[in-house]
C-alpha cells in the first residue's frame, strides 16, 4: 500500500506548471460543483474539534474530517496561532491535508494544507459573492491585511472587475506589505489606497473582513457608512466569541454561512437564531438565480471554514499532481505478506534484503 506525499516543493511545481489564476479558478469551481452535487445523506461532515490553550501561547489545534459519496474521506489538521507571526516568522494558520479510501481506510495521499487553506478561503467567499455581490463591484475593502486578505483579493478579482483595493491593519508593517504581496500574486495592476477603517468601510462595494482580533475584543467595525447594496464576506471569526461584525449589521442583513451548524457556535452567527440564517452555502449555489435577487441589498457571507472546502480544494491538487506526475509514492502503512500477522512485515524485509543480497552475489559471480 502506497501513500501520494506532496512536499511544498512539489506544490511549488504544480504552481509553476498550472499557474496561480488557473487553481484559483479550479478550485472555486469545484467548490461551486462540490455544493451544487452535495447531499447530506451521501456526505458527512461532522463539526470540527480539537483543543484551545492559552500557554505557551494562546492557540487552537483542530480536525476537519469530510466524506463524500465517491470513497474518499478528507482530514485536515489545523492549527490558529496569531502570535506566529510576529514571534516565529511563520503563518498564524498551518494545516496539514490527508485523503483516505473508505473501501479499505488506507491514507492514499498527503499534503501541507497552508497553501490551500488560504487559497479555499478565498474561493469560498468568491463563490458566495459570485451570487450576493453586485457584478459590477469594482472596489474591495480589506480589513486586516495579513495572509487570507491576499487570496480574498486574489479569488475575487477572478469573478469581479476589480480596480481598487481600500484596506487597513493594525498593524502598520503588514499594512505596509500589502502591495507587494499582491504584486507577487499577478495583482500589480490593483490600485492600494491606505485608510482608515471607516474610509474602508464608507468605498467599498465588497467588504472582506479577515483579523486575529482577540476573544471578546470585536467588532472590528462600526455599523456606519455602509452601502446600501454593500457585500460583506466575514472570514475571522472561528472561535466561540471572537467576532468582527457588529450584531446590528448581522440583524439586518441577508446572512448566507458556509456551515451554519458551525457558523452557530463559533462564527458570526454566533450572535444570531438559527432562524435568522438566511441561507447555507450549498443552497446559495443551488438557488443562484433566486438568491441573486438580493444584490440590491446588504449581504453577509459567515465564514468559519467547512471541509467540503479542503476535500475540493486537496481533489484539484491531486489532480494536478497525478497529470504533471509530481509527489512521492512512499509505502507507510504496515501492510505485509500476511495480512494476520502484525509482525510480518519485518520478516518481509529481511527477505527482501537477502534476495538483494543473493542477487548482488549472483552478478558477482557471473563478471
């Protein structure tokens, strides 16, 4: 039995060989695809858990396990660590990806997911303003800066005609640092105007809100100045009582969540009733036409992060992969001559090394 490992070098090449525009546009497609062929009683995507802590440093470590109807299980291992950043020089969120077969548990692939977690977060919510979003949105406003705001702006300006990009951090450096980050990113062409967060709010015509803010240190924004039609995508929140929306904004806007069950505990709905969720995503996709109806209006998208995101987003990796014949193949799990027996495989290698050996001794003999 042989395991796909995909290193960061060999998500390198498929970048290199694909390009960024191109998996950005598959993998909002096939989450689109994902949603409108999504049925729960084929499916299963319990609520993601794991542990909090506050030391050494404040932290989350959790599961997000997806199954589909076709045999394959998705399993992402995340980790939230807002002081990364700054302490380590490493991303607040690092993730790792593993694909298994339902026919026989067998872990068939495996992968860093923090590329990919940022990249599905973005074509989530572009999936979403595809449809509440006014088509002719031409100005995003970003508050908070940091990694999600450059795939928020990357995935979006994929769908919409984006010129401008209104953004403010707290933190001046990573401010700063916006432009040349999405420089990299092929998004040179975007104008970058620094404001403050009521400025932000006031121009936009997408809103994208995407902070570390502190447990019970929200909102990040005041309800004032918004447009009357202004879309809203809401990234932050992901633990139970950090939010970055006022709740006068949540009551009366139409409020879609990518996994409402979730969305509930630690989301922005989190300040809501159940019955005040408009819609999940998958029903967003699935009635397109009707929902598009409200793009004269205010919009939210609550997004927590849902595994039917990763399992498309890791599907159009391997993908790749397979047609550019990148990864390693290695055999990790403990199969053996004898399937009954735990301890077969060593006695497997010790034959294997003899016949090697016998084989060397052979050619030996014969020169």
């Amino acid at each position: 039995m042989h395991s796909l490992f995909l290193s960061l070098s060999d998500i390198r090449r498929i970048v290199g060989a694909v390009g960024l525009e191109r998996l950005m546009d598959d993998v909002i497609e096939e989450i689109r695809s994902s949603c409108r062929s999504y049925r729960s009683q084929a499916c299963e995507s319990p609520l993601r858990s794991g542990f909090q802590y506050a030391r050494p440093a404040f932290g989350l470590l959790e599961w997000m396990p997806f199954m589909d109807g076709a045999g394959r299980i998705t399993i992402k291992i995340v980790g939230y660590h807002p002081e990364n950043p700054r302490q380590h020089h490493i991303p607040t969120i690092l993730s790792t990806l593993a694909s298994y077969d339902t026919r026989t548990g067998c872990m068939t692939a495996m992968a860093d997911g923090t590329f990919l977690t940022a990249l599905r977060t973005g074509a989530a919510s572009a999936v979403a303003s595809s449809v509440l979003a006014d088509p002719r949105s031409r100005t995003v406003g970003l508050i908070g800066c940091g990694a999600q705001a450059v795939t928020q702006l990357h995935a979006l300006s994929r769908l919409f005609p984006i010129e401008r990009v209104c953004l403010f951090d707290t933190d001046a450096s990573v401010r700063a640092g916006f432009p040349a980050r999405i420089r990299a990113a092929g998004l040179g062409h975007i104008d970058c105007v620094f404001a403050d967060r009521r400025q932000v709010v006031e121009e936009a015509d997408i809103l994208c809100t995407q902070t570390s803010v502190a447990i019970g240190h929200g909102p990040v924004i005041e309800d004032v100045g918004l447009a009357l039609s202004l879309h809203i995508n809401a990234v932050g929140s992901d633990v139970p009582q950090k939010i970055e929306l006022p709740h006068s904004i949540l009551q009366r806007a139409f409020v879609c969540a990518d996994f409402p069950e979730q969305a509930l505990r630690e989301g922005e709905c989190q300040q809501l009733k159940p019955e005040q969720i408009g819609a999940s995503l998958v029903e967003l996709v699935e009635r397109a036409d009707e929902y598009a109806r409200l793009r004269d209006r205010l919009t939210v998208f609550d997004s927590t992060g849902w595994a039917l995101e990763d399992h498309a987003a890791f599907g159009v990796l391997l993908r790749h992969a397979e047609a550019l014949g990148v990864g390693t193949h290695t055999e990790l799990a403990g199969s053996s001559s004898d399937p009954y027996n735990p301890y077969a495989f060593l006695d497997d290698a010790a034959v294997a090394v003899e016949t090697v050996a016998l084989h060397v001794a052979a050619m030996r003999g014969t020169s």
